[in-house]
C-alpha cells in the first residue's frame, strides 16, 4: 500500500517530495518499509515488534447504487448480518438524490453548497469540482487509519487523475462499468482493462484488499462502492434509450443459472413487487397538475417497464449480496469482525413509474429515502430506530470514531450519530428537518440554477422548483405524495414556514447551522 497519511496540495509537493525521499530511506533502514504483493500493489507491513497496536475499530461503508429501501429483501445476508446483528434506520434520508452530489456528501460531511457539487457533471458538479484534498479519505489517514476506496468514484473521475490523495488502497472505476462488463480501473498506479463482472470483481477485491489491511497493526477505514442495481448504461452497438437505460444484466453464474432454470434469481418476487407498484395509486396517478412541469410532460410508462427493472435489480442485488457475504467471511477468517463498524446504505433511492417518474434526483421518498444498516462494537442487536438521519451525517460520525478531524479545518454539516448507533433514543440529530435539493437545471430561460429545494421534516415535504412552482405533502395523511397541499389554506402557515426554513438552510453552513431548533412547526387550520 502506499502511506497516504500526510496527501500534498500541487504547491507542496516540491518540497514534501525531497523530504519524503530521505524519509522513505530512513524507514527501509530501519525495517518499516512496504512489502510488494504478487498482484502488484503494495502492502503495509506489520510495523514491528516495539509499534503499539492501535485498538480503535475498523470501518466499513458497503454502498449499493439507486437501490430502492423496498429492495432490501433481496439482500438476505446484509439484513442478516447488520438487521439482526445491529441497528436499522427507518427514516435515513439522502438529501440531494443524485449520484456524484450524494457520493460527494459522503466524502466530505457537506451539503452541497458547501462541497461545489451540484449535479454529475461540470461546470456545476463532477469530479473535478470536489477538492480532493480535504475528504474523509485524508481526515481518516491523517489520524492513524489505513485507507481504502473500492470501485465507482464521483462522476467525472478518468485515468488521468490518478490516485486520489489520503487513500492507501486506491481503486476507482474509470469507463464502462455502467455497462457491468468490460470496464477499466485505476488501481493505485496503473490503468487495468477488465474484462469480467462488475460486482464480482469489487468483490472480489474488497476480499483481497482486507486481508491485506488485517496484515497492519493500524485500524482501516474502506469503502466498498459498488454500482448494483444501477441500471445498465451504454456499451458496445449500444443506440437506443432502451438499451443506454436498461436494466442491469446479470452475472455469468446467475446468467447460467437462469439458463438451467428458466428464472432469474429473485424473479417471483421481484414480479410480485413490480405488481405492487403497478397497482398502487401512485403509479396511477393522472392528475399531475399538482406535480411540476418536468412531471407533467412525462409519457406515461408501461407495466413491461416496471417488470424488465425490477427482475433485473433483483438479480444484480443478488450478486451483491454474494458480494457482501464474502466480505464477512472475509473478516471473520481474519478475526476483524467484532472490531468492526460495518455500515450499509445507497447513494439515492429510485423511482420505477410513481408519479410518472422513472429514475432519481426529485424529492419524492422513493429517492430520498435510503436503506441504512450498522452493526459494530457497542451497538444492540436487532434493534430498529425512527430517528432522522442523514448520509451527510456519516463523515462527522466516522470522524468521531477515530478521533479524529477534518481536514484543512473543513468545516462539516453533518453530525455524529454515534450516540444513536449506541443506544441513545433521545437524541435528535434534526429538530428542525433536512434541506433537500436537486440542480442545477437549465430552463428555457438560459439561466442555471437549482432545480428545487426544500425542506423534509418527520411529517412534512415541502420543494420549491426552478420556476417558483411549489409543491407540500403531509406524509402522515399522504404517505404516497398523491395530493400536495401547498394551495391548501389549512396549510398556509406551515408552508411559509418551511418556505422561511428553507431560505435559511440553502445557505447554512457547519453543524449547528445547518440542523438548526426551528421550534414547532405551526398546527393545521381547521376548516
């Protein structure tokens, strides 16, 4: 591995590179050195016999891709191991539902405002838009810990930007993983081309990558991103929308599998599943007019749609529950499990034709919503909590861990919910709801700005869109979204209150900032 503890901005890189030189000497004198492995990256040593073995605990964040929380019974051993093994969140939110925005959050412990990644792509989001040098990568090398990144990256990422810095395993997906197979890595200093399964390479990985961090003295933080179950984007003779957003093929031993039995894995539920959305009135929803624009121009979407997707999630997240399984059996074969936070959620959710959407990105608790399992030193078993939490809640929690801080004094948003994960049922990590958002968008006007932002509370959703088009939806009357009542004059107090949380929020900044005591939200009028 490489020692990424100390990663150098461009402007101290002339100076760390010959003090680095001299020091690299003094360590292979003195037997501390770096011992190259057969499969050509490098591994730490043991760190000798007078190093004190530090005993904080390792983490693990297991990331699955636009997984919806209903999905979650295609993945018996994570529910398993972490469910019943640990703690379980009904109400984890990922606040701005899009890839790159919510794998930058991760990264960084900031909302978007903050961490200059709005969308996939540039000039608003992407990779180049994240400041590499001051991630929870470097916070968590900077304090002792052995690093590890495993698999898709933020949007943006190529073969030319090389090893990210604070990460002493580096091995980020660079071209044609969406299409699952034939697809390209950089592994800490060079370009692979492989040519077999998405997931199982991951995983396969994941299990060579931990048994040489088990080999350390040093406790390790990794991130097993995987891209399951996004749907299947691009590859060879690939011309149409069908094919750029079909649904995730399978892997070659399902695949044959399939061919002996006549049935992909999961197939009868996940039939039953897609029935279940086909036939709920959100799926039937006509009347959009309460909906925004990009809503009321959808075509409607056919039943086939619903079916061909959720037979091919089913049969990609059973690949990726075989992932996770041999990354346990990992852990257990090295006697790290019990010293382990493991931590398993998805970047966003994904709607499948409710509301007339197929896809993520808008505020809907289909792609807000996020599984979110843990299981580790201190924390009860089979245990389930209501409690509202975030995805930006993560770096400030692993941080807290470690003991450790951000780096560069980066400045987080989120809060630590390791009193959560231990059994503190008081705690509230958001008294005054989470800031939701989604952009940029181009309207017709030319201009880029935000598609929407909003507020979601434990009961409320509230979103203003590009246009001023507002939407507001009482959960608790309208768990499915179906009517909003943002014309409502019962409502109109709680709206201009979440439209005031919002305008404060956009703008928020640090911990307190940005989960704020609003106080009680204003009572529904009565008629």
């Amino acid at each position: 591995m490489n020692d990424a503890s100390t990663p150098a901005r461009p402007e101290q890189r002339r100076t760390q590179r010959t003090v680095g030189i001299v020091f690299l000497v003094l360590l292979l004198l003195a037997g501390l050195g770096v011992a190259l492995t057969l499969t050509g990256h490098a591994r730490i040593g043991g760190g000798g016999e007078q190093q004190q073995t530090d005993d904080r605990p390792n983490i693990i964040l297991f990331s699955s891709d636009d997984q919806r929380v209903d999905e979650m019974e295609f993945l018996p051993t994570v529910q398993k191991v972490l469910g019943a093994h640990g703690l379980t969140f009904s109400n984890a939110i990922t606040p701005h539902p899009l890839c790159c925005p919510a794998r930058a959050e991760i990264l960084t412990g900031q909302l978007a405002q903050n961490n200059h990644v709005w969308t996939n792509f540039q000039p608003k989001g992407g990779y180049p838009n994240l400041d590499k040098y001051s991630t929870i990568g470097t916070d968590m090398s900077g304090a002792g810990y052995n690093t590890a990144f495993l698999g898709k990256p933020l949007n943006g990422y190529n073969n030319d930007d090389g090893h990210d810095p604070g990460w002493t395993i580096f091995n980020a997906s660079t071209h044609g993983f969406s299409n699952y197979y034939d697809f390209t890595q950089f592994e800490q200093d060079h370009v692979e081309h492989v040519k077999g399964y998405y997931t199982d390479y991951v995983a396969d990985k994941t299990v060579e990558y931990l048994h040489d961090l088990h080999e350390s003295d040093k406790p390790f933080f990794m991130w097993v991103s995987h891209f399951a179950p996004h749907a299947k984007a691009g590859g060879p003779g690939c011309h149409d929308s069908a094919c750029r957003h079909g649904p995730p093929p399978m892997s070659p031993s399902y695949r044959l599998q399939a061919k002996g039995t006549g049935e992909k894995p999961n197939q009868e539920r996940a039939d039953q599943l897609a029935r279940d959305i086909i036939n709920s009135p959100a799926w039937h929803e006509r009347n959009v007019s309460d909906k925004p624009h990009i809503i009321r121009r959808q075509p409607f979407h056919s039943p086939r749609k619903v079916v061909r997707q959720r037979e091919g999630r089913a049969a990609a997240l059973a690949s990726l529950d075989d992932a996770f399984s041999r990354m346990i059996d990992q852990l257990e074969a090295d006697d790290e499990l019990d010293n382990t936070y493991i931590v398993f959620i998805t970047d966003n959710g994904y709607q499948l034709g409710e509301h007339n959407w197929f896809g993520k990105i808008l505020p809907y608790e289909e792609n807000v919503r996020t599984p979110m399992l843990v299981r580790g030193p201190g924390i009860a078993p089979n245990t389930t909590t209501p409690q509202i939490v975030s995805i930006v809640d993560l770096a400030a929690t692993f941080l807290d861990i470690a003991h450790a801080q951000p780096t560069d004094g980066r400045v987080l948003d989120g809060r630590s919910m390791l009193p959560i994960w231990h059994g503190d049922r008081e705690a509230n990590l958001h008294p005054g709801g989470l800031l939701v958002q989604g952009g940029p968008f181009k309207p017709e006007n030319g201009t880029t700005g935000w598609l929407f932002r909003g507020v979601r509370t434990g009961r409320y959703s509230y979103a203003k869109w590009y246009d001023g088009f507002v939407e507001l939806y009482d959960r608790k009357s309208d768990p499915l979204q179906m009517h909003s009542v943002a014309k409502d004059p019962r409502y109109r107090a709680i709206r201009r209150e979440l439209a005031r949380r919002t305008d404060i929020l956009k703008t928020c900044s640090g911990p307190n900032a940005c989960n704020r005591q609003f106080g009680p939200l204003p009572p529904i009028k009565r008629r």
